[in-house]
C-alpha cells in the first residue's frame, strides 16, 4: 500500500510539473507616456486561459514615473525588461511589445535571445542597428510628438490631468533618440508575430503609421496579422487581441 501511495504521489507530481511547463509565459512591454496598468485586463485574460503573465514597467513611467531623469534612455528600459526576465528566472518567454515597446524588446531579443521563445510586436516600431524613434519620425505628420518644452520630457497635449490614476505620463525624451545598438543575428532566428492594427475609417492598412513595420517583419518572414482596431487594441478589442496573443505562431 505504502509503495502504491508514494507512485501515486510521484505521478501527481510529475503531471503538476509537466502542466508547469507547458503554461506558456508572456512578458509585456508597454509603450512610450504608458505603463504596465494598461495590460492589466489583457494579463487577465490570458492567466485565465492558464498563461503566466509578468508586465515590465518601464523607469520612469506608470507606477515608476517618479523615477523619471535626463539620464533615463532606451538602453535603461532595455536592461529594466533583462533584469526583469533574469531575476524571475523566465524561460520560454513570449515577449509582447506595445508601440514604442518594440524598440525595447528588440533590444531585450539581441541581448539575452536564448530566453526568447516568440515575439509579438503589438502595433509597435521594428528597428534595425542604428535607428530610433527619432529617426522614423522625421518628417512625418506625428513628428510633433518629439517636441519638449523643457528638453527632457515629452509631453503631448493629452498628457494633462495630474491627479487621476492609472494615467499616462510625460516621457523621457532620451529614450526616443537614443539610436539602437543591434548585434546578435540570433535575435532574428527569434518566432516572430506582428500585429498591425488599422482603422479601415482612416485609410486603412497602408495610411496606418505602422504599415511600414509591417511590411519590415514580411521581409523578415515574420507572421503578419492585421487587426481591425485602433493603437490601443487591448482597451476595445481586448478578446480577439487576446485570442490572436494565443495562437500567434
């Protein structure tokens, strides 16, 4: 009896630690005036379908905004997201990028790919060695969005009520013109999924400002999903941005 209660035990326990590693893990990186609030329902969602779901929060925005300084820049928001996968000790990592977010989880892929198990740009810039935020906005109809009044914060005219919470935030302009420093071909051996979302309204896929990203990632045989919904999909769209989170290839 004694030896049927312990295999018994151990094949629970076996099956308990087979379950364990088959919930895929997803890290999400929110993008520029934002903060990890702003995947909250989207985390929920996904830990109800049996997923385990961590949500970076960037220096100096969200819950973090009183870290804000000059000195904060992409490299800082790109160590923020290895640490953060390196002291939980992920592995298999799916790595969700939000719009700006994608300058970043580029950078997390070249740094630490073999953490790495797929990822999603969720509407968000595809860099290449060398470019920035800054770059891509030069001479583009959102180019106002880089203007500071005092040199160190981006503050658009949205980003205005001080005392509601969660709330977007000003930006450090540092991490929009620090140019990305590129070196690891692995990164790009990377399951990669981007999802373009437009607004049929205004033109459709080619006027959406991340068309081009989009056609970026098909260069880079990276699956392409177009996604009918503003920049914000995880606010009204937030099922089928879900589903399409759970069966990205």
């Amino acid at each position: 009896m004694n030896k049927l209660i312990l295999y018994l035990t151990c094949s629970l326990l076996f099956l308990s630690a087979t379950v364990i590693a088959q919930q895929p893990t997803y890290v999400f990186v929110h993008g520029a005036w934002g903060g990890a609030w702003q995947f909250k329902k989207t985390a929920e969602q996904l830990t109800q379908q049996g997923a385990n779901v961590y949500r970076v929060n960037l220096t100096g925005l969200g819950d973090r905004y009183h870290l804000a300084s000059p000195e904060v820049n992409l490299s800082t928001h790109i160590t923020d997201v290895v640490n953060a996968i390196m002291f939980e000790g992920l592995d298999s990592v799916i790595l969700v990028g939000h719009s700006y977010g994608g300058m970043v989880i580029t950078g997390v892929a070249d740094s630490i790919p073999g953490k790495i198990k797929k990822m999603i740009y969720l509407d968000a810039f595809l860099p290449e060695d060398g470019e920035s935020v800054a770059f891509y906005l030069q001479g583009n109809p959102d180019a106002d969005l880089l203007q500071s009044e005092d040199g160190l914060y981006v503050k658009p005219n949205w980003v205005k009520d001080t005392t509601k919470f969660p709330r977007d935030v000003p930006h450090p302009i540092a991490t929009l013109k620090e140019k990305i420093k590129l070196d690891n071909p692995e990164r790009l051996k990377i399951p990669t999924t981007y999802i373009l979302t437009y607004e049929s309204a205004l033109g459709g896929k080619e006027k959406d400002p991340f068309y081009f990203f989009s056609t970026r990632a098909q260069k880079h045989n990276f699956q392409v999903v177009g996604m009918e919904a503003d920049h914000n999909p995880q606010i009204k769209h937030l099922k089928e941005l879900v589903q399409i989170l759970l069966t990205a290839k």
